[in-house]
C-alpha cells in the first residue's frame, strides 16, 4: 500500500512514522522555570559527536500552545535530557499528561530529581544516564512540530554501566519506542 503524505492528516502521518522508524529511543526531558517540567519525547537522535549535539522533536499542546518544555528550552536554554530505564517506565508514561504549567510533574507523579549543577535543571534522581545540554538552534519545518538542536555539555552515566572506563565502552539499558509499544533495548 502507498500512502500519500499530502492526502493524511496529521495524526496519520505521526502513527505511520512512530511505527516504521524503530527504535527509537525516549529522551526524558527535564527544563525548569517556575516549576521543575519533566515530559518524555520519542522523537529524540543524536546529531552529531563533533560538535556534540542532539536533537528533539517538540510538538504543541491540544490548543496549539507550545509546549512547556519548548517554552522553558526557549527562556533558560538549558535542559536535561535522561534515559529511560524500566524501572521509570510507568512514571515517564504518567509524566507525558498534559499539565497546566504550574503543576510540576515530578510532583504530581512522585518523580524524585537530584540538582547536580546550579546552572542546569536537576537531572532524575537514581537515572542511568543524563546528558546536560544547551539551545543550539530551532529549525523550521514549516510544520507544528519544531525540531530543537541542544549541544551536550557534561553526560552522566552511571558507574556500573561502564564496563571498560580506559576505552569508554557503555553498556546501558534503555527503554525506546518500538512502533506503538516500549522494548528494552540490550546488546544482542
């Protein structure tokens, strides 16, 4: 079957992608400004590893309103972006809700964060791993979801999941979209 991209709607287009393009990994995205915003994108790729820069996808709210992570990577130019593991699973599903901008997810959702960095949201507390980034630049598409360039400042990773710390190797376990679905992501 082909499938036209002008003849679909939104929602059509987004259901074909977000099931043939896989996997794809979830950045858990954490910004603050006047509450601590901690929301999941599965529209997440690492850009490049010189400059170190990666990019997230951010769509609008039901109303069209950008999102409060776009609205606050706009005003501070800061966030954290963190890895899913299992155990986060149920709460990175919850903290996808849309909220008024004065209730913070990881209050309502019990999503415990650790402050590492004064100039820098608090990443997750007990997270694999978590990169610390700034705005690089929007890109326009010309469409309702605006692709967002950070540049990776500092990672975090957890001590026990790197296997070989003269080589670097890492050897995490991430959850990522998998059409409709979630699957743990580990080496074969």
């Amino acid at each position: 079957m082909i499938y036209k991209f002008d003849e679909l709607n939104k929602t059509e287009k987004y259901k074909i992608m977000s099931q043939t393009i896989i996997p794809r990994p979830i950045a858990w995205v954490v910004t603050e400004n006047e509450t601590i915003n901690i929301a999941p994108f599965s529209y997440f790729t690492g850009l490049s590893s010189e400059p170190a820069t990666i990019m997230i996808s951010i769509g609008h709210k039901k109303d069209d309103a950008p999102k409060d992570t776009l609205k606050n990577i706009r005003e501070t130019k800061k966030c954290v972006v963190c890895f899913v593991d299992e155990k986060y699973l149920e709460k990175m599903n919850a903290s996808s809700e849309e909220l008024p901008k004065e209730i913070s997810e990881a209050e309502k959702f019990d999503i415990k964060t650790k402050k590492v960095y004064d100039n820098f949201p608090p990443m997750i507390e007990d997270i694999n791993c978590a990169y610390f980034c700034e705005l690089n630049q929007e890109v326009n598409i010309g469409g309702t979801t605006i692709p967002v360039i950070l540049n990776v400042k500092e990672v975090f990773i957890k001590d026990e999941f790197i296997t070989d710390k003269e080589r670097i190797r890492i050897d995490l376990d991430v959850i990522a979209r998998v059409g409709a679905s979630y699957a743990k992501l580990t080496k074969l």
